[in-house]
C-alpha cells in the first residue's frame, strides 16, 4: 500500500494527542533514570505507530469497504502504547499506568467528539486532521488540566492499586474506542444528520462518565490514605497522652520531694540563702503543673508550657477543664495538642519577642464549650475557597496538613465545628462543641492540687 503525506500527518496528529493527554495525566510522577534514551525509545515506538497507522487505516475506514474492526484493534495497541509510555518513562506501578494511558486517552476522545460536534454546528474547516486542529485541542487540554489534572496529587496516583484500572482498560477499547468506530460507521453511511449528532453526543457523555468514574476512583483511594493516616496519628496520639500523663506526674513527684530537702538543707547548712531560694525557684517551673479541673487538659497544657517556658515563648491560659469533661481524654489530648503545635509553631518564627505570645481561652457559654487561641505568624496563610482552616505551608502538602484533619475528625465526633481566621498578622482558632444535655463518657476531673 503506498504512502498517504496526509494520512501520515493524520496518523501523526492522533499520535501527539494521545501522547500528550497522557503526559499531562502523569506529569506528577518522578521520571526514570536514562530519560533522554527513554524518550528516544517512546518516540521512536509512537512513530512507528503511526507510520503504520497511515497504511492500514485508510483501507479500514467506514465506507472504505475495510473491516472496521481493525480500527479497534489499531487504537487499542495505541492505547497500550500508552500504558507503555507511563511505566517506562515515569517510576510508577501498571496500575497508575493503567490510570494514565485510560484517563489521557479518554480526555484526547472527549477532545476529537467535541471537535467534530463544533464542525457539525459550524463548519470551521473539513472533518479531515489538520494543524489547525491544534489550537482547539490544546485549549480543552488546557481547561481539563485546570479542572481536575492538577489537582491530582502524587501520592494519590503513587498508591493506585485497585484492579478495577484494569477494567477501565476493557471500558476504554471497547465503550470509547469501539464506540467511536461505531459513530464513524454512521457517518459514513449518511444517516440523518439529527441521528449522527445524537450519537456524538452519547459518545461524548460516554468520555465524560469514564473521566468522572476514574477521577472518584483516584479520590476515593486518596480520602483512604487520609482516613488511615489520621487515625494512625490519633492512635498515636493517645499513647502519647498516656507518656505525657506519667513522665509529668513522675517529674512533678520529684520536684515536690527536692523542693522539701532543698528547704531542710537551708535549715541545717550554712549554703547561702538566696541560692537556696535561686534553686527553688527553678525546681517550681518543672513543678508547676497546670490544674483546669480536667486530667487531659492539664497534661497538655502543662507539657506545651514547658516547651514554650523553653524556647522563649509566652503562653498565657484561661481555661475551664469541667466544661468538656464530657469529651474523651484522647480527644481531648489530640485537639488542643495540634492547636497549640500549630500556635507554637508560629511563635518560633518571629523573631520580635514581644510577639513570641500565644493566647488561650476555654470557657463555657450558653450550651457551648468554646475554645480560643490566638497567636502572631509570619509570612502568609493561604485559605483555601470556602475553607474553615489554612492550607498547610510545608513544602510538602500531600504529608502534612493531617493535624487540622484530626483537629477537624475531633469536632465533628462531638457535633462541633472550627473556624480560623487571619487578620493584622494574627491568627485566630475558634473552636465550637455544643455541650451535651447528659454527659457523655467518663468525667476528666478531679485531679488533686498540691
């Protein structure tokens, strides 16, 4: 069969659509070693794929007298191609390839349907393949990057690993692909133009519904890794709060037992006085715990006064303990741990130190517990539209931002809700618990003072 220019540059057109779609889809993914020899390879296997695609699809185009099976059967190695593009090029697993090589040819589908929907409603130029397709395709491209692609985290296409990419792999031939053939069949048979249409338009729904279902799929398996990684840290949490509890309790035994024979060596020594008192003042840092009336509270709140009394920061507290009592003590430990995590955190960044200062104030009213924390921060906070809290501003955002979720999971468990805002340099946490009419769990009171 002798060489077609034009079905070449057809071939070469569906070629480049194809691959970048799925590039666009992967482009989150850390690349391979050997890149450029990759590259080489993937260019010199798609060229081939078109080389061959401008000799065997003209005979097997509808109306051709060709069997139009071998359409399928062309596209579906492309699609494969793809697959083979995705694992080779970038470190990923064949079921984010699976997810690449579907979800990019589905959107270069959805591209071509809607391009020749344009021409069926304004006949902007020929229904053949030209570079004045270019632009058009690019622009969906575009639209589609902005709208889902980049909001497709790595790690959530690094832990891809459900079976079911390899039936979107059977949906794509057969649904997209085959249905497209099938759409080409009607055209060349001159149907009415109502029923031609009609049928582009399943088509595009049909692209449209594969993008969807593999988008859910792809966030239902990130809100996975979520769910699992925040309940790995509330567990965690909770055995922390059982190590705070007896590592201040042992200190604060300790310290009580020294400030007694500081104060019998002052009676039966000549050791000067004001050295004794010097002494026993630093031992009272260590055994100043925090009494709010709530065992929890108290343990953190004592814990994060230590670290601020370290690094120079001033935390200034006014909290009632009885009015959430009726939260659990790991709870109670997770939410006021992240708060003032986040608030120290902050603090440490400024450098005035008059604004090393962190505020807190826990008070019952009405029929609610209300938690707030002020504190002064540097730089920016970025909210995201509609969002409660800040975005986390480690570099890394995919590994982080799990404090305010569990925050977040905490006030929910107790039908409440948090709220922040920034204003002037300052950040403010407002936190909401409606108080129960019964109590709920085991009352966190009754810690005995010194």
């Amino acid at each position: 069969m002798p060489w077609n220019a034009t079905e070449l540059m057809r071939a070469s057109l569906t070629c480049a659509q194809i691959l970048f779609a799925v590039l666009l889809f992967s482009s989150s993914l850390p690349v391979r070693d050997r890149l450029a020899g990759r590259v080489v390879i993937v260019g010199v296997i798609f060229l081939a794929w078109a080389a061959g695609m401008s000799l065997l699809v003209p005979g097997s185009l509808p109306g051709s007298g060709g069997n139009s099976s071998t359409l399928v059967i062309i596209f579906g190695l492309s699609l494969v191609a793809a697959l083979f593009t995705v694992v080779f090029v970038f470190r990923a697993s064949i079921w984010t390839g699976f997810f690449c090589a579907t979800a990019g040819y589905t959107l270069q589908n959805l591209t071509g349907s809607l391009w020749k929907l344009a021409n069926y409603a304004l006949p902007l130029s020929d229904m053949g393949f030209n570079l004045g397709m270019v632009i058009p395709y690019l622009m969906v491209y575009l639209v589609a990057y902005l709208s889902f692609i980049s909001r497709i985290r790595r790690k959530g296409l690094d832990l891809i690993e459900q079976r079911v990419m390899l039936a979107m792999m059977v949906v794509v031939i057969f649904a997209i692909i085959g249905y497209d053939v099938v759409v080409k069949e009607l055209e060349a048979m001159e149907l009415p133009h109502s029923m031609v249409l009609a049928c582009r338009l399943t088509h595009v729904l049909l692209c449209l519904g594969v993008l969807i279902f593999e988008y859910e799929v792809l966030y239902s398996r990130q809100l996975e890794l979520e769910v699992a990684s925040v309940e790995q840290i509330m567990r965690q949490e909770k055995e922390q709060f059982q190590i705070s509890r007896e590592t201040i309790e042992a200190i604060n035994l300790k310290c009580h037992d020294i400030k007694h024979q500081i104060r019998s060596v002052g009676v039966d020594s000549s050791v000067d006085p004001v050295v004794l008192r010097e002494m026993e003042q630093q031992v009272d840092i260590y055994d100043a715990a925090v009494r709010t009336g709530n065992e929890a509270l108290d343990v953190i709140l004592t814990e994060k006064s230590l670290i601020c009394e370290r690094e120079n920061v001033t935390l200034s507290c006014i909290a009632d303990g009885d009015c959430i009592a009726f939260m659990a003590a790991s709870d109670v430990y997770s939410l006021m741990g992240n708060a003032l995590d986040n608030a120290l955190e902050a603090a440490r960044r400024m450098k005035d130190p008059e604004r090393r200062s962190i505020s807190l104030v826990l008070r019952a009213r009405a029929s609610m517990a209300v938690l707030h924390i002020e504190n002064y921060y540097a730089g920016e906070l970025l909210f995201g539209n509609g969002e409660d809290l800040p975005a986390t501003t480690k570099a890394d955002a995919s590994s982080h931002g799990y404090g305010m979720k569990s925050m977040q999971l905490v006030a929910k468990k107790y039908h409440g809700n948090i709220h922040a805002r920034a204003a002037d340099g300052v950040f403010h946490l407002n936190v909401v618990l409606p108080l129960p009419t019964q109590p709920i769990g085991v009352n966190q009171s009754g810690a005995s003072t010194d």
